[in-house]
C-alpha cells in the first residue's frame, strides 16, 4: 500500500485565509455599524429639527390668534396690517420684517441655544390663489439640520357668541301670560342670555315657556316662576330652576351695531304731505314721526333720531329696517312700533335692479343678509302677528304684547338695561339654522383661522 504524504504547512494557510476572511467581516461589520449609528443620529437630528419647526407653528399659532382688524377693514390692507402686528405687538425675542409686499421673514428663535435648536418663518400673502389666504413656511433648525412645515391661515370674521342666542339682554327679561319661546334646535335656537344688574334676572308668570337653557351673568340673580305652567327646558318649578338655569356665566361682548352702513342705499326721503302705500329705500328724517297704514316696503328704510315711526297696519317688507340712535339711549324716546301684521321677506328676493346696488362699493342689498331690524337707541315694540322676521332684530328695549308671534330667523338683542317684556299670547319660534356669519350691518373683528388640512412637511 502506498501513502500519500500531506504537504506540510497547509493548516497555517488555510488559518491564514480564514482570519483575512473574519478581520474583512468584522471591518464591514464595524463599518455598517458606523454608517448605522451616523444614520441614526441623522435621523434624530432630523426628528428634533421637525420637533423645532413644529413647536414654531404652535408658538406663531398662538400669537397670531391674538390677531384682530375692524371689518371695514380692505382686502388689500389686511396682509400689511398682519406686518404691523407682528412688527409691534409680538414678543421681544420675535423679530419680524415686511418686505412692503407679499413677505414677512421672522428671524430665528432660540428654543435651546445650547445645541442651537431655533426656528424662524416666511410668512406669504397668497390671496392671488386663494383668496384671503396667507401662507406660513416654519423652517426649525437642529445644529446642521433643517426641516420646513408648512401651513395656511385664512383671514375671516370672528361672529360674536350672542348670535348663538335666540334671545339676549342686557336688562331682565319678563314673560307673563301664554308665551312660549321655542325653536328648531331648541338647544340653541331658543336658549336665553341674560346680563343684568338687576337682582330679579327672569320672571315667567302663567303658562309662560322658554324651551332652551338660560344663561345669567350673575350668579346671584333671582329666577322667578309663577303659576304651575310655568317653564324652562320643558321643567317646572325648581327643577327647571337646577337643571336649565345657569348662573355666573362669564360675561359676552354684544356685538355693535353701525346703521351708517346702510346710508347708502338711501334713496328717497318721506315727505309728510305725500304720504304713499308703497316706498323703496326710505329715508325718515329726524322729527317725523309717521304713521303708516298699510304699506308695502322694498329695500332699506332708515330712521333718523329722534322719531316715533309706527306701522299700524299690515306692512309688507322686504328689507332692513333701521334707526341710527345713540347705542346708550335707554329713554325710549326713540320707537318703532309695529301694530298690524308683518309679512316679511329676505333680501334675497329683491329684484336686481339699480336702486338695490351699492353705489359705490362692490356689493348689493341682495348681500346684506341676517337683519331685520337694527335700531341703536329706539325702542322696538310688536303687537300684531309675522309669519316670519328674516333676520335679527337688535333695539334699546324689545316689547312683544298683544297676539305678536310667528319665526324670527336670527337673534333678538337688547341692548337696553331695562327689562325686555313678552305678554299677552305670543309664540316665538327661533330658527336660525344655516346661519354662520355675522348679520349685516354688525361691526365684527377679522381674525385669523388655523388651517389644519393646509399642514405639510416641505421638501426643498
């Protein structure tokens, strides 16, 4: 037998490649580790610039919430006021400038200097696209990192609480014989504001409802209900008091009423000596105090203080009543007396003709909707029956007597400390459905709202 005899040495060669092949694994390995924790690290750095960027949105956010301009303010001056804003009013540590167009730059913000977290934003008017749009790119900063979160804000009204009333008073409110104050959402349409000094806040006497909650700004106002019927959320006696009586509320700003934005559409002035059936943009002047029979009314008719101006016959409207009084006149010098039945209709239904059309600005009576009657300083009376009131109805002292009743499609304010009296056998039915904006010819404050659909992470 032959043997064959193994090369000496060969464990050491193959040892020798085996090791080359581990210490390569292990340098690959070591390397992957490397390129994994820079990875790593980059994805923190990038996480904490987004974190820096998004706690930009929310800090500019907020400020930009405590922005407000009056609504006679013009389109194209809103993006300047919003510069002046952020140049005057924000914070010392942020910093803005306005390119006198379409740019607002934020300088960066310190959040941590220590590991140079900051944020800053470009603030764009885009209403060119979309109108009343601003744009607001975030940029946050993590040492070398940056991330950039984009989103849009849009100018627009801010409506004021009290239109989610059906009734709202700055005196008592006194219901006595068979009211019932009820609506299509009872919980809004007919809930009840009540801001008063006086210590007995609400008296219901007899078969007097209120189908909504009710609201008193103080919490030590007396609540009285008389005569078994006697109601508040569909409870009597002193459950209705505890379950649908809230007292202490915190205070609501009314809004303000400005008649002179209806001065324009006036047309035609009263004459004493030629009295008429029919009128279309009428102006009553100051001392007048008319009495209309039956009458039909097409478009504004605008009342000068002082007067006492009553329809006592059935008056067929379709427009806005108004009274330019003095928003402090309690005296009820001033009234507008309704006696006969109101047939009303919205503004809508206006033909569109000249005499509707703003003479110089850039809208129609057929835009002016959501108000009935604005009367700043007049007492407002109504006797007689309505089908429908399409709008508002906003006075120095409310008075519902005799069988005045129907659907009020708005808010009935008063602006009066004095109480606000229903009798007799009126059935007010509140529907407001639909409505989300400010009832013309009420000063509100524009402000701006957070888009939150608009949030994107911008890649540049």
């Amino acid at each position: 037998m032959f043997y064959r005899k193994l090369q000496k040495g060969a464990a050491f060669v193959i040892s020798l490649i085996v090791l080359a092949i581990l210490s390569v694994w292990a340098v690959a390995i070591h390397s992957m580790s490397g390129a994994n924790v820079q990875i790593a690290d980059n994805q923190r750095k990038g996480d904490s610039a987004r974190a820096c960027a998004e706690s930009g949105v929310d800090i500019l956010r907020f400020w930009l919430s405590e922005l407000s301009m009056p609504s006679t303010t013009a389109t194209s001056a809103k993006f300047g006021n919003l510069a002046n804003f952020m140049q005057n009013d924000l914070p010392a540590n942020i910093a803005a400038t306005y390119n006198g167009d379409d740019l607002i730059t934020v300088s960066p913000v310190t959040i941590n200097s220590t590991i140079a977290q900051n944020f800053a934003a470009q603030i764009s008017d885009i209403s060119g696209i979309e109108p009343n749009t601003i744009q607001v790119n975030v940029t946050g900063t993590y040492e070398p990192i940056t991330r950039t979160v984009r989103v849009n804000y849009e100018f627009g009204p801010r409506v004021s609480p009290i239109f989610d009333y059906g009734v709202a008073t700055k005196g008592p409110l006194n219901l006595s014989g068979n009211i019932e104050m009820s609506g299509a959402n009872i919980e809004l349409d007919s809930s009840v504001y009540i801001e008063t000094e006086d210590p007995e806040a609400l008296s219901i006497i007899g078969n007097s409802s209120i189908a909504g909650d009710v609201y008193i700004t103080n919490p030590d106002a007396i609540v009285d209900l008389q005569g078994g019927q006697a109601s508040i959320g569909g409870e009597t006696g002193q459950a209705a008091i505890d379950n649908h009586v809230n007292f202490g509320v915190e205070p609501t700003e009314f809004p303000v009423p400005n008649p002179a934005y209806f001065l324009p559409y006036v047309q035609n002035t009263y004459d004493p000596n030629d009295v008429l059936t029919e009128y279309e943009n009428l102006l009553i002047p100051a001392g007048s105090n008319p009495v209309f029979g039956a009458l039909t009314i097409r478009g504004v008719v605008f009342i000068e203080a002082p007067n006492v101006v009553t329809f006592a016959g059935d008056s067929d409207i379709t427009g806005i009543i108004v009274g330019n009084g003095d928003l402090s006149d309690n005296s009820g010098t001033n009234q507008i007396i309704f006696l006969g039945t109101v047939t009303s209709y919205p503004v809508t239904d206006l033909p569109y003709e000249p005499q509707f059309e703003h003479p110089s600005a850039n809208r129609s009576l057929h835009d002016e909707t959501g108000t009935f009657l604005m009367a700043p300083g007049f007492a407002a009376s109504f006797g007689g029956t309505f089908n429908t009131f399409n709008g508002a109805i906003a006075a120095n002292g409310i008075e519902f007597f005799g069988d005045a009743g129907g659907i009020i499609d708005g808010s009935v304010i008063n602006y009066s400390p004095n109480a606000m009296v229903l009798s007799g056998n009126n059935d007010l039915y509140f529907n407001r459905s639909g409505t989300t904006e400010t009832p013309a010819g009420f000063e509100y404050e524009i402000v701006l709202y957070y888009d939150s659909s608009s949030y994107s992470e911008v890649v540049f």
